[in-house]
C-alpha cells in the first residue's frame, strides 16, 4: 500500500514538474526569439501532455470519447460559477499588476486575433491542462484517497499551479466542476469541453467589452 502510495506520489510531481519545466522553456525561448510569449509555452504543454498521455501515466480509458453531453450540460453552469466566484474573488484578492497585465494581453484587439486566440484555448490550452491535472494529477489521487476529497485537492493544486493569488477563487471552482465531470464519466471528454467553453467565454467578453471592469474581473483558467 505505502509503495502504491509512493507510485502515485512521484508520478503527480513528476508529471507537474515536466509541465512546469515546459512553460519555463518555453516562455524563456520566447523571451529570446520574438515568439509569442503567451501562447509558445502553452503549445510546448501540449506537446508534453501529450507524451505523457501516452505513457502508463494516463489510464487509458480517460482517452475514450465519452460523457460530451454531461460536458455540454455542466459547461454553463460550470462557467457562471466561475465568473461568480472571480467577482467575490477580486473583492479580497484584487489582481496582481502581473494578472493584469496577462489579462490584457489576451485581449483580442480584432477580429482575427478574436479567432486565433479562441481557437488556441479550445485545442491547445484545454487539453493540455486537463490531461495534466484531470487525467495525471486528479486520477493519481483519486486512486490514494476519496474521490471526493481527490476532488478538493486536485482542484487545489489546478488553481495554485497558475501561481496567481487573484486566480485562485474562481480556478479552484472550475476545478471541482472538471474533477465532477471525469468522476461522472470516466472520460476526459466533458472536462476538456467544459474547461474550453469557460475560456471561450472569457475570451468573448473581452472582445466584447474590453473594458476595466472586464479586464480587473474576469478569469482564465
């Protein structure tokens, strides 16, 4: 049991580390070469959630294409509560200069960025973060503790892993809907769904509105 434990352990902070190291790469190259340095280290954590899906890691069954109505279902509601919580969030934990200025910077300023950047939460940033902390970190503890108290803690770990004090209300909300919809379905599917609709809409408000009160208020998770 202890060695079960220790298994599950490594490969949750192995997995984290991996990502961590990706976006610090990937960020850092950016900063180098002109690349994008918002959307480069999100595609370099796709390429390593994607290995790692591959690998004993990732339960297979996860993969299976399963459960896109209950995803279609709690996205709405997963989403408002979201926002809800951002709202009471920011009343505590006002937005760092460094979220603001990462806010405005995903921004669409036209139409074609409006595009661009929806696109790229929808098949690169959904995915890769849940494969990561749906797939890897709450399956990981889910198999060492109650599921439900997985939940919890896997949501904790999702909303301390964007190391921003300001963002951690709303991601750990959004977290509890995407562990419920994996431990309903057994299948990543209407995470990865409900997690892509939350930043979809956010994204949308913002070129919406582009206003303050967007720009202070609203979370990406």
């Amino acid at each position: 049991m202890e060695d079960e434990i220790s298994r599950e352990i490594r490969d949750i902070l192995l997995a984290l580390a991996l990502a961590l190291a990706a976006l610090y790469a990937a960020g850092s190259a950016a900063a180098y070469t002109g690349i994008d340095k918002i959307w480069a280290p999100q595609l370099a954590l796709l390429a390593v959630a994607l290995i790692l899906s591959r690998t004993r890691m990732l339960d297979p069954v996860l993969r299976e294409l399963r459960g896109v109505l209950t995803g279609f279902i709690l996205a709405p509601f997963a989403t408002f509560s979201a926002i809800i919580a951002s709202l009471l969030w920011s009343t505590l934990f006002p937005q760092t200069p460094a979220a603001r200025q990462l806010t405005l910077a995903l921004t669409p300023s036209t139409p074609a960025e409006y595009l661009l950047y929806t696109s790229l939460t929808l098949f690169v940033v959904a995915p890769a973060e849940e494969i990561i902390f749906r797939g890897i970190v709450h399956e990981k503890l889910s198999k060492i503790m109650k599921r439900r108290f997985a939940d919890v803690v896997s949501s904790m770990i999702f909303a301390l892993a964007h190391l921003d004090l300001s963002r951690i209300g709303p991601t750990f909300v959004l977290g509890l809907f995407l562990a419920h919809s994996v431990d309903r379905t057994r299948s990543l599917t209407p995470a990865i769904i409900i997690h892509a609709i939350n930043n979809a809409v956010y994204i949308t408000l913002l070129f919406l509105s582009s206003s303050t009160f967007a720009a202070e208020n609203l979370i990406l998770s």
